[in-house]
C-alpha cells in the first residue's frame, strides 16, 4: 500500500492518483509494511470521472472531430462535457462546475462562459502537463470561433494521462 504525500490516504499499489483528493501519486513511493495483513482488493468500480485513479479510456481525436463535425455538434456537445468531468478529476478539482452546468451557463450566456470555461481548461491543462500557463492562448482560439481546436489540445492532454 502506497500513502498520499498530500492527505495521507492509504493508497492500492497500482493506483496513480489519490482515490480522497486526487493528488498524483510518485511511483517511486515505498509501499507502506506496517498496515497489518493484505486482504485483496475488490476490483475497482466501473469508469467514473470523478473517481481518479481508475484507469480513462482514451478518445480519438480525430474521430471526435469527425462525429462532431457529421452529427451537426451533438457530439460535440457530449464531448465538451466529458472533456470537463475528467480534467477537473484529474486535477482534483471537486469544486469546479460538471460538464452539464458548463453546457448550460455557456448556453445561457450565449457563449461567453465557453470562452472564460476555455481559459480556465487551458490553466487546468498546463497544471497537469506541468508546462507555462497557456489560458491566454486557449482564450483567444475560443474568441476566434475555434473551440474545437481547444477540445482537441485537452483531449490530447486527457489522453496523456489514460490507461
């Protein structure tokens, strides 16, 4: 058993991120010895976004371009809300708004919460990918029209961190 470095949650030896609060778990981390006797573990429940650690299917690219392109943005829109469940899972981030609300306040607003929910993506994504903050750039590809382009740069970023 690992434990997590940020809340101290015993953690199964397999798992890449805290099941409590999300935090990555190093590989080098020595499995704990003092817990008492190992019982195996029940396999770990069907894929919830919200549980990280569970191992995220990957999702094409390309083919979520094309579906969204042939079903007239309806995948598109299933996409979008997906792609924001499983970056705030992955970034631990339990209070931020699930993809249906995202959907919705974009919706409402007439776009505008999409194009501050593509700032706020990009942040996210250079978090994960440990890389400068690229929100700015996000932002303006969103301003553009080209919101697509940014689901695509998260969905490769998701993918990075699947299986």
């Amino acid at each position: 058993m690992k434990t997590c470095p940020r809340c101290g949650t015993s953690c199964a030896d397999n798992d890449r991120f805290c099941p409590t609060c999300g935090q990555p778990i190093p590989e080098d981390t020595a499995p704990n010895n003092d817990q008492g006797p190992r019982y195996e573990q029940a396999p770990p429940p069907p894929y919830n976004a919200y549980q990280p650690g569970y191992q995220r299917p990957t999702r094409s690219v390309a083919l979520a371009i094309v579906l969204s392109i042939i079903t007239c943005g309806i995948y598109g829109i299933y996409w979008f809300v997906v792609l924001n469940d499983e970056i705030n899972a992955l970034t631990g981030d339990a209070s931020a708004p699930s993809g249906i609300v995202v959907f919705l306040l974009s919706l409402v607003t007439c776009g505008i919460y999409g194009i501050y929910w593509a700032y706020v993506m990009g942040r996210k994504v250079a978090y994960l990918n440990r890389t400068a903050d690229s929100g700015i750039i996000n932002l303006i590809i969103a301003l553009f029209g080209f919101q697509i382009i940014n689901l695509a740069l998260f969905q490769d970023a998701v993918n990075h961190y699947a299986g």
